[in-house]
C-alpha cells in the first residue's frame, strides 16, 4: 500500500522537532549541528530572533490578499533588491522552479515582442539543475531528471560544462538566451571559473543573447557577494534567486533590467502566493542582514577558517576525501569513499550534510553559523570520516 505521503523522497531516519541557531534536535533529544541549512535555505540559521519576530509581527496584521492589490512589504523587498543588484525590476515566486518557469517565459517573450519569434532555443549545461518542473527538467536535461516524464518541453541546447568551442558554436541567431549557475548546487559544487563568466557575458553581447544565471543556491550572500556574479564583475540580464532570501520561509523571485522583462506586460504572467506579506515580511528582514557589507565580510572570514580546517580534513583522511571545493559558504567534499556512506556516518555523528552529483557532499551552513560550532562540525565530519575508514579496511 502506498504511503499517505508521497513516497518521492528517500527520507534519512531522523525527525526534527526544533531547531536552534546552527542546532537541529531530533525527536528523541539528540542534537545535530546543522551544515545543510535546509539545502541553503536557512541562511541565518533556525529561528533567527529578527526573522520570528518580523514573521510574527505580520502574521498578526495581514497574511494574504493576493496579487490583485499592492503589497507593501513586497514593494519594500523589492526595492531593496534593485538599490542592491543590476536588476531594475522583480517577480516573486514561491521558490526556485517557479522563478525558472518565468526566466525562461521572459526570455522567450523578449524575442517574440522584438518580431523574433523562432528565436527561442535556450543553451544549458551539463550538471545544471533548474528546479523539477517541465520547463526546469527540460533544462537539465539529464536522463535522471527527465526519464519517463516525456515528451519534455523543446527548446533547450545541451552543452557539456566547460565545452568552450561547442559554445561558441552553438552561439547562433537562434538563441534565445544561455542559463548557467555560476556555482553548480546539485551537480557537486561546481564553480564556474570568473574568467568563464566573463566570457559568457561577453559572447551574449556580442550576438545580442540574453544572459539567465541562477542563483537559486548561491545566491544571497552564500558565497560571501550578495549574489555569486559579483566575484566577475559581470551582470545578468534576467536572475533567479529563491532559498535563501526567505531564511526557511518559501520565498523566491526573477530579478531582470527593464529591457530583459519588457515583454511581460499586465496578464503575461502571475502568482496566487508569490509575495505574499508573510514571505516578503520575512524576506525583507533577510535582505537587510545579508546585503550589509560587515556580514559578508564574516561570510567570507568563516569561509576561510571552514575550508582551512577541511583542507586539514581531507589530508588526514585520503581513503575517504580527494579534495575540497566551491566558494564562500558552498563547499563540496569530493569522496574517495561513496558519498552516501560518508552522509550517513555523519547522521551516527551527529552532523548533517547533502549528498551532492560527482560523488561529492556539499556542506551549506548558516552564514551566520559561529567559529566554535565550524570547529565542532570539523571534528564530527573527522569522528565520521574515521567511520567509514575503517569500515572499508
């Protein structure tokens, strides 16, 4: 008999009924320190004071109205994302998938609006990961995501990552436009190389492409920038953003300049929750921590001391750890050992990580996440390591 849950999930057997800062507690009383964050969505950790309070504070005046009438803690979200980004304009969405649906909409709009309607063909890459929708797996493109769900949505150019002269090649007058994450999340924390985004940007001006960067998972201060692009110097024309900007609260949105978003005009496109005042009450909250730039310096100095003690980590333990990668908050460890295994040792520890493609785990802490408790995931990930060390003697 089928589950009353959907059974789509291989749930780890643990139980979380509180959480605290970096601290999950499990229903049986025991603590687990928390290096997932809700796969990056936690940013400030678990019941963050200022992010209950705000929550609260608007759960008492004003839940939903709808998109029908103006919302001010929307408008309040949104203009701090244009004072603080490239953007000139913002969507909001209820998460990542839905802020791709609409990247990929207006794109494809743009095109229509400017007489070019067979000009809809969107160039992705190997590895990436857009959400699970029709249009998000589509975009993918792996046989993993897309198996059985056909006949998936046309329109998409599937590259190999890193394959410069197949992007090139591909660069024809039938692009709409190139989506690419400047960090891959799902595909094992895989940094596209600044030199790399620069050079996407340059080719999109050059035959006049439209530039889509996901930063659904890197995005909101994760990598110690604001938004993940900013380490290149470049600017997107259209931006997904999602997880981290409601710190737990289901929140996302699409950021475009005001000739990306042209197209969509009043009825192109909506939302029954998308910014809803509770979200964007929360969201607001988070935005004004993560955009100050004392925080991400301390991103950026936790950062340092984490992948410091993880370099130590992978030495002393070569059966099990090739090598440390990523940026800012968003490390991977790739595995000599099977990933799964090293997740789970790390559940016996106490220590929670996120398996991760390219058989690596992916450790995505709070931002806020404090030296003593990176200290203490450091050694716990060691006690797990040791596990598996010597499971596989």
């Amino acid at each position: 008999m089928i589950a009353s849950i959907l059974p789509t999930y291989s749930r780890a057997p643990l139980t979380f009924v509180s959480g605290d800062g970096s601290w999950l507690t499990e229903a049986d009383g025991r603590r687990f320190l928390d290096l997932g964050a809700g796969i990056a969505v936690n940013a400030l950790g678990h019941a963050h004071p200022a992010l209950v309070a705000a929550l609260t504070t608007q759960a008492h005046a004003l839940w939903h109205v709808s998109n029908l009438y103006n919302i001010p803690a929307q408008q309040k979200l949104a203009d701090a994302l244009v004072e603080k980004t490239f953007a000139d304009t913002v969507f909001f969405t209820n998460s990542g998938t839905e802020a791709c649906e609409l990247a990929v909409k207006m794109a494809r709009k743009y095109w229509y609006d400017k007489g070019q309607s067979d000009r809809t063909e969107i160039i992705t890459f190997t590895g990436s990961f857009h959400g699970r929708s029709s249009a998000g797996i589509a975009a993918a493109g792996s046989e993993k995501m897309t198996k059985g769900f056909g006949p998936l949505l046309p329109g998409f150019t599937h590259l190999e990552f890193g394959d410069h002269a197949a992007l090139q090649a591909a660069a024809t007058d039938k692009i709409a436009a190139i989506m690419v994450e400047p960090v891959q999340g799902e595909g094992g924390i895989r940094p596209l190389p600044d030199v790399c985004l620069k050079g996407l940007r340059d080719l999109c001006d050059e035959h006049g492409i439209l530039l889509i960067l996901d930063e659904v998972q890197c995005g909101m201060g994760r990598t110690g920038k604001l938004f993940a692009h900013e380490w290149a110097g470049i600017t997107p024309d259209i931006m997904m953003v999602a997880k981290g900007i409601g710190g737990g609260f289901p929140l996302g949105a699409v950021l475009a300049t005001e000739n990306a978003a042209s197209g969509m005009t009043a009825g192109t496109h909506g939302s029954t929750y998308g910014g809803n005042p509770l979200a964007c009450a929360v969201g607001a909250q988070v935005m004004e921590i993560v955009s100050d730039d004392a925080f991400l310096a301390e991103v950026n100095r936790k950062a340092g001391l984490l992948r410091q003690k993880l370099e130590g980590l992978v030495a002393a333990y070569p059966e099990v750890f090739e090598a440390v990668r990523g940026s800012g908050l968003m490390i991977g460890l790739k595995c000599k050992a099977s990933n799964a295994d090293v997740v789970a040792a790390g559940y016996a520890e106490g220590v929670l990580t996120v398996p991760a493609a390219d058989n690596v785990i992916r450790l995505l802490p709070a931002l806020n996440i404090d030296d003593a408790d990176i200290g203490a995931a450091v050694d716990r990930l060691a006690a797990a390591a040791s596990a598996v060390k010597e499971a596989n003697a």
